[in-house]
C-alpha cells in the first residue's frame, strides 16, 4: 500500500511539472510573438492603464525663454469625457466616433497634445504603420539606437500622412524621435527625457530640440 501511494504521488507531481513546463513554455511563446510596438507600449507601463480613472496634465510650450503655449487637461478615460481649460476658460466634451463641429477644435488640441504625452501608448492603440525594426544613429545624441518608422494614413484624421521615427535602446523606453510631416517640409528631431512613475505609467515630461531652443513640456501631472 505504501508503495502504491509513494507511486501515485510521484505520477501526480510529475503531471504537476509537465503542465507547468507546459504553461511556462506558452508564455514565453507569448512574450516572443509580441511585437516591437506593444513591447515599447508596455515598457510604458499600458498594462497599468486599464486601472486609471483620470489624468490631468499640463501641455506647455516653450521657445527660446518665453511660454508660446500651455494648455491644462483633464481625462477620465473610461468614458472619454474631456476638459480643457486655457487661462481663464474651461471648455468640456466627450470623445466619440462623431466629433460635433464645435467641438472639433478643442478635439484637435486634445489629440495633438495627449499624442505627445502618451505616444508610446498610442502605437499600439492606432492603426498607424510600423516599419521593422532596424538599428542606426539617433539624431540628437549620434548614439547606435534601435528605431521604428510610425506613419500614418494620408487620409482621415487632423494630420494624415505625418510620420514619426522612434529611438529607443533595450529597455523599450524612448529616448529622442523624429517627426516629419505629409509633405516632407518639415522634420523636427527632440528628446524624450525626464522619465517619472505615475501609478505604472512611465511619462516623459520634457521633450527638447537638439540646441534646447524648443522645449515641449508636462507639469500639474497627476493619474488617479
């Protein structure tokens, strides 16, 4: 008898190991067929995004030594209900498949600004084109970097057709991209720096030109 039971739990924790084996070997597979873009998302913090209830953020421009812009936003993601508020008016709306006509200036900020706040989160939400990944001299620091091509459709949206070129080294965070518009008149390299933790989501809150004259900027931020 005690045989046949020193048996039984020997098969047992042998099945035990082989259907963790198992499980173990389909995550890792998993994590293999990842693409670049949802690794870059989730190196982020989006996995953390499904928990958030509300962000507010201050989008701000600067130019040489004087505020050309600054606009502050409040997001509840759930349900997409926006304000924004510049100086002394504040202005709200709901994002959905119909943009109201009055509402469509307001959305455009929105869009424009909240891309460049959560744009590696974006890259997994849009339908944009990802190129392959490939490997090159990032255009602020010259440092060898990884990089992707992200290029929208020509048609549809506020600004179809732009393009953006992602640095990024092996933790998938983004260190400095290239932006270049439909028409191929005008790029603009910047810097993504002063990485900070809010609630799981990694934000860069400064975005700067090659010689600092341009600084595109996050303050008041705060995720709930």
């Amino acid at each position: 008898m005690k045989k046949l039971l020193l048996f039984t739990f020997l098969f047992s924790a042998l099945i035990s190991c082989k259907n963790n084996e198992t499980k173990i070997g389909k995550e890792v597979e998993t994590e293999a067929e990842k693409s670049i873009e949802q690794q870059i998302a989730e190196a982020h913090g989006l996995n953390n995004f499904d928990e958030v209830e509300e962000i507010q953020f201050t989008f701000n421009v600067r130019v040489q030594d004087s505020i050309r812009t600054s606009r502050a936003w409040t997001w509840k993601p759930q349900t997409d209900e926006i304000r924004l508020t510049e100086g002394d008016i504040s202005r709200t709306y709901t994002r959905t498949d119909s943009i109201a006509e009055e509402h469509k200036d307001i959305d455009q900020k929105f869009i424009n600004d909240s891309y460049w706040f959560l744009f590696p989160f974006q890259m997994a939400w849009s339908d944009a084109e990802i190129s392959e990944e490939k490997t090159g001299k990032a255009p602020i620091s010259k440092e060898e970097m990884n990089y992707l091509e992200v290029s929208y459709k020509d048609e549809g949206g506020y600004t179809p057709g732009d393009t953006y070129v992602v640095y990024y080294k092996d933790d998938y965070l983004l260190e400095e991209w290239i932006y270049k518009s439909a028409d191929g008149q005008r790029e603009m390299p910047t810097t993504w720096e002063d990485f900070e933790d809010f609630q799981g989501l990694k934000i860069s809150k400064s975005h700067k030109s090659p010689d600092g004259s341009f600084e595109l900027f996050f303050t008041d931020i705060e995720v709930k």
